[in-house]
C-alpha cells in the first residue's frame, strides 16, 4: 500500500512560530548551514537555505520587515523574490543607517550601537537575522570591550523590550533579534544562561520525515522516471533509505551529481555511493559469480578443517555481493561478521584469504590489533584527536584507512582486548556505517567488510575467579560451538554491558573448530611441501626421507593446543632453522640437490642433510 507522506514543518520551525509573541531574542543553533525541506506551495517541497527558511517563517508569522547582518556584508534587507526592497531599506534609513546599493557596510560597532533603536522602533514588526554570530567575538570567555559592549547591551534590551499589539488581528509582536550559531556554546554563557526573555532553539540535522519530503522533488530532475507510482514509491524509499544521516545538502549534492553523470532514478543508490566514497564503479558488481560458486575449494587450500565457518563465511559474501537482505540500507558496511574460536585455527586467515577472493589484492585488507587499543583514549588513535589536541590535524588510523580505501576488509584481531569505550565506535559503524573523524570528516564504511575475531568463550572465570577452560579439544564441535557462543554472550552483557552491539552482530558468530589430529596431519603436510617447494627459488632441491618425516611430524603435532600456528612454531624450531644452519654450513650453490635423512634432537634440532649426486 503507497503511503502519502505530508509535508511538516520542522521542529525548531514550530518552536520558533509558537515563542515569536513570548520572546524577544532567540538563539538558533546546530544545523543552521543545511538546506531546509520548505512548503512553498500545496504539497510542493523545494530545499531553501536556512536564513530562506527562516524568512518564510518570519513572513507567516507577520513580520513585515527582515534584516540580515553578517560580519562580512552589514546589513541588508531581506525581502521575497520579485518584492520591492525599498521599504526595509527605508526602514534602516529610519534607523539611522546609511544605505549605499541597497545596503550598510560595518561591522559589530555599528552592530551593537544600532540593537537599541532597532528593538524600541515603533510601527510595523521588524525582525533582525544576526548570522554567523559566532564569528563576532574571538573568545566567549575572554571578551575584547566591543564585543563585552555588544552582548551587555544586547542582555539589558532582552529584559527591556516590550511586545505591543500590531496589525488587524492586534497580535503581540517583538521587535526579535535571532542570533544564529553553529553551537550555542559560541556566544557568553552569562548572555544565555538564566535569561528568561531568550529563547534557545536547536536546529536538529534532518530526520526521517524531512528527507522523505524531500526526495521526490529531487528525484523529479534526474531522467528515467518510471510513470509507475510503486516503483516511484520504491526509489524514493530507497533515496532516503541509503542517506540516513547525510544533510539535506548532501541529498541535494547527490541529486546534483546524478544530473551531471547523467545519473537515472533508479540508479540513485550509485550516486549515493560515489558521494559518499568517490568510487565511479561497484566494485561488487564487478566480483566474478563463478569465482564465488568455487571459493569454497580455494579458501579451504588455506583455512583446514573449518568447513561450517568457510560456508557460513561465503553466504554472508553472497548477501553482500547481491544486496538480499537490505544490507545497504542508511549505508551500512556490506557485511559484518564475528570469527570466535581457539587460537592459531585460521581465524585470521580465513579474513585474508576472503580478501584475496574478493578483491585479488591482499593490500585491502585492513587489521587492527586490537590489544594495541586498551588505553582509555585508544579511540582517539583510530578517528583522530579532536580539535585544540596536539596532532589532530593528523587524523585516525581507522579514518583514514578507510578514507583511502573504502572498498576494503576491515579485522578488528582479538576485539576482547580493546577498551570498552570503543564498543561504542564499533556499535556506530555497524549501525549506521559512518564516522566522524576527529577532524570533524565524515567517513563511511558502506562498501567495506568488517570481520572481529576474538578468542572469548575458549576460557572463563570460575566461581573463584581462577581462568580455567570452557570448552576442550575433546569435546565435540557441537559443544564446543554451544558453550563459545553462550560465553561469548554473557561477556556482551554482564562484562561490557553493550548487549545492542552483540544484537547488531546477530546470528554472523562463526565458531571455529580447534584442530583435530586429522586437520593437524593435512596442515602439517602443506606447511612442509611449501617450505621445501619454496627452496626452488634458489635454485636448490631438498627431500625428506620418510624415517625423518616421521620423526619431524611427532615433534610438530606432539602438542595441538596452539593449532597451526603452534604447528608453524615448530616446524620453523625442527626444520627451517636447523635446514638454514645446514645449508649454511655446506656451502649450498644453485643447483645442489639434498636429501635430509635424520633429524637429531636436544638443546637444538639438528640435521642430518646428505648431497645427492647429479641425475642422467
């Protein structure tokens, strides 16, 4: 069923109109540099600047005359499209102004000189816009006499104005003064704070509702509009759906640059996403299918024994790569996914590998250790430091990363170690797939995958608080599945108290396997082929015989409780260190060919390596 939305005024816009009788200074602060979503006939809405806006407004409500003042320009009349100027520029004759083409030069001297005459002025109600308001004084708590002057006179004249009755409706005007700033924080606390004749305002970034009234205005100026009112229905929703958080502005920006690339209204979704990211293509729709149908024999090449997390892996890729499921929607990352599970079993792996498939370039994946993260400022490392701290000009390690490579896989490695306060950051970016730098940049993570890993729920504390295993090698995958998950959730929400990040993540825990003796025998066997096959780049052949493979594989999988990496560990103590002192030793040149027979233990490996004699 189509839903008609209705226009609505905006709430700073409602609360301006129902205080302009009751106030006689107003504070409009936030978003005051966005476009705003404006009526300007029955069920058409056009985006205005905000000082437009609030015009409109002023003009509703029965003021009949508007000034604007800004550091840079003076004074000048503010009046509709196609109105005669005159009379508002008559007005600032009155007040003793001197108007030259069409309006007064000076600064915030002739500012706080005129605020007096301006509020006492009788006859038709007048309005007086201060923009950038801000940028009047240097520093709100260390005011120069000027600008101390401005705002004294401009507290003792809020106390001292008067509404009068005006018009044929006798209605209660003030002669308002609107000052307007981007955090209210700009102007002295002693001005604002307590005084009942000023009226704060906030003017909140657009919601839902402004931007979905919004959109089809914007969308009727791109080409290939469908005469079909569903399909027009769908695209708009779309449109608002993937600029959740953006600005009005923004929203105008990309219909803008939809025109320009010549951009139809049912590819909106690519504008959205160069504005965002600067990519001219998807790289997703470029992903070759039939490299993803067979992935699963290539990741399992790299990643031994982990079956269930390779298929699970791949079905949140193809959701990714085909868009079921709605995982673009406010531009959130293409996929997110958390590995858990013992360690050295190819967590890790698995994300480069996935890397690999995706984009053929290992350089786009992304990994944060996060135990380098556990200090209470750690996020500042990621996002930048913000602004008055020393290197914020820099930016975050996170940020920028991102910033250059939007089209990426982002690991946070072993997440458990990370300062709590980064769960919020994280929470963010799956939410709503943006940051904001310390810089005060926007950065978003709608073309990136995020992969966490994290060995939680492999121990816990006891009713003691000893660290003791809770789940064992012995113990069927099935358990060991049950008991990491239900582990994993109770440290979400009894330890870290964010259950909503944990919500987010959903049924995307993967579960790793620990190696089993038969996986350990598949790793074992690679990891020895490839690092005697990678002696060929030297121009050197080595074989093993079997009575010394048999020995070097006891040593190697003695002990599987750090899975392949520990695997790795020892093959490097058992056979690449003592084959390296042994080459060393023998003065190997290229083309040699060598047979290891023996291996001798104690304090060190050593080897028993014989040369073979050349072939015919």
């Amino acid at each position: 069923m189509q839903q008609h939305y209705r226009y609505q005024k905006p709430r700073w816009m409602r609360d301006l109109l129902r205080f302009l009788p009751l106030k006689s200074q107003f504070v409009l602060s936030g978003n005051v540099r966005d476009l705003q979503a404006s009526e300007i006939s029955p069920d058409i809405v056009t985006p205005l600047p905000f000082n437009h806006a609030l015009h409109n407004a002023l003009r509703e409500a029965g003021y009949q005359h508007i000034i604007v003042f800004n550091p840079l320009n003076g004074f000048s009349p503010m009046v509709p499209p196609g109105d005669d100027p005159a009379p508002t520029q008559k007005l600032l004759g009155q007040l003793g102004l001197n108007v030259v083409e069409g309006r007064v030069s000076g600064g915030i001297d002739l500012l706080s000189s005129m605020l007096e005459r301006l509020i006492e002025l009788p006859g038709e109600p007048v309005a007086l816009i201060v923009d950038f308001a801000s940028c009047l004084i240097n520093h709100r708590d260390n005011l120069s006499p000027v600008e101390h002057n401005l705002f004294t006179r401009a507290l003792v004249l809020s106390h001292q104005a008067r509404a009068r009755p005006c018009g044929e409706q006798r209605q209660a005007f003030f002669n308002s003064v609107l000052w307007v700033v981007e955090k209210e924080g700009d102007l002295p606390d002693w001005f604002l704070i307590n005084n009942p004749r000023i009226r704060p305002i906030p003017v909140a970034k657009p919601d839902r509702i402004a931007r979905r009234a919004l959109a089809p205005a914007l969308l009727r100026s791109l080409p290939g509009q469908s005469e079909d009112t569903v399909m027009q229905e769908k695209t708009a929703q779309d449109f608002v759906d993937e600029t959740e958080w953006l600005l009005l502005l923004d929203m105008n920006a990309i219909a803008q640059l939809a025109r320009i690339e010549g951009v139809s209204q049912e590819r909106i979704s690519d504008a959205v996403r160069r504005y965002k990211v600067g990519i001219t293509e998807d790289p997703w729709l470029k992903i070759e299918k039939d490299k993803i149908r067979n992935a699963g024999t290539i990741i399992q090449k790299r990643v031994k024994g982990q079956t269930h997390a390779v298929t699970h892996m791949l079905d949140i890729i193809k959701r990714a790569v085909t868009g079921v499921g709605g995982g673009k929607q406010g531009g959130r990352p293409r996929g997110v996914v958390f590995l858990a599970g013992p360690t050295g079993v190819g967590k890790t792996e698995l994300a480069k590998t996935v890397t690999q498939l995706l984009f053929g370039d290992e350089s786009a994946y992304i990994r944060f250790d996060m135990s380098e993260f556990s200090a209470e400022h750690a996020d500042q490392r990621l996002i930048g430091a913000p602004p008055g701290y020393i290197g914020y000009n820099v930016g975050g390690e996170l940020t920028n990363a991102i910033r250059e490579k939007p089209f990426s896989v982002v690991l946070f490695d072993e997440i458990e170690k990370a300062h709590p306060r980064l769960m919020d950051k994280f929470l963010q970016i799956i939410d709503d797939g943006v940051l904001t730098s310390g810089r005060g940049d926007r950065v978003y993570f709608s073309e990136a995958l995020i992969i966490f890993t994290s060995n939680l729920g492999i121990y816990r504390l006891d009713h003691s608080g000893e660290r003791v295993a809770n789940v064992r090698p012995e113990e069927p995958f099935e358990t060991v599945q049950k008991n990491v998950k239900a582990e994993i959730e109770r440290h979400f929400k009894l330890v870290l108290n964010r259950p909503e990040l944990l919500n987010r993540i959903g049924e995307n825990i993967i579960v790793f396997d620990f190696i089993r003796p038969e996986v350990a025998e598949q790793i074992f066997s690679q990891m020895v082929d490839n690092t005697l096959e990678g002696l060929t780049k030297l121009d050197l052949t080595v074989t093993i015989s079997e009575t010394a493979l048999h020995v070097l594989r006891q040593l190697c999988l003695a002990d599987l409780s750090n899975g392949g990496r520990g695997i790795r560990n020892h093959l490097e103590a058992h056979l690449v260190n003592p084959l390296s002192r042994a080459l060393f030793d023998m003065d190997a040149q290229p083309g040699d060919s060598y047979q290891i027979t023996g291996l001798l233990t104690g304090e060190s490996t050593q080897l028993a390596l014989t040369k073979q004699g050349p072939s015919f």
